[in-house]
C-alpha cells in the first residue's frame, strides 16, 4: 500500500475546508439573523452541544425578538 503525497494530503486538505465552509456558513447565517453573535455556528460541530443549540433556537426569545417587542412597545397606539 502506498502512502499518500503532497498532492493527495493538499488535495485532501481542500475538501475538508470546502465541507467545512459550506455547512458552517449556512449555521452563520441562521445565528446572525436569529440575532445571537454568528461564532455561535462554530457549536454546531461539537457533538451533544449541537442537539442543546437546536433546542435553544427553536424554543428560546431571539434577541431580535425581544428588539422588536420594545420597540412595538415604544411607538404609539394605534387608533
């Protein structure tokens, strides 16, 4: 069996950041809209964390959310 060389190890090396950029961007995005700091997606990879962070998106207030109950709470009533 042949051990692998530069060209397969860099080769190699791309995929994963490419795999990694493609499923880790999608995370950032969600985090950032959802308003929570977009480094937040980084935890999505640590197994058992990403089940608790799912969980947490899906059932917690989002900071955007509680933004824009102040702000509806600030403006006047409506007639």
């Amino acid at each position: 069996m042949r051990s692998l060389g530069v060209p397969e190890v860099a080769a190699i090396m791309v995929l994963v950041v490419v795999i990694l950029i493609v499923t880790m961007l999608p995370w950032f995005l969600i985090y950032k809209k959802a308003g929570y700091h977009p480094a937040m997606g980084c935890l999505m990879f640590i197994p058992l964390v990403n089940l608790v962070m799912m969980f947490v998106l899906a059932f917690a207030e989002w900071p955007v959310e509680r933004e824009l109950r102040s702000l509806r709470a600030s403006l006047p009533p409506k007639e």
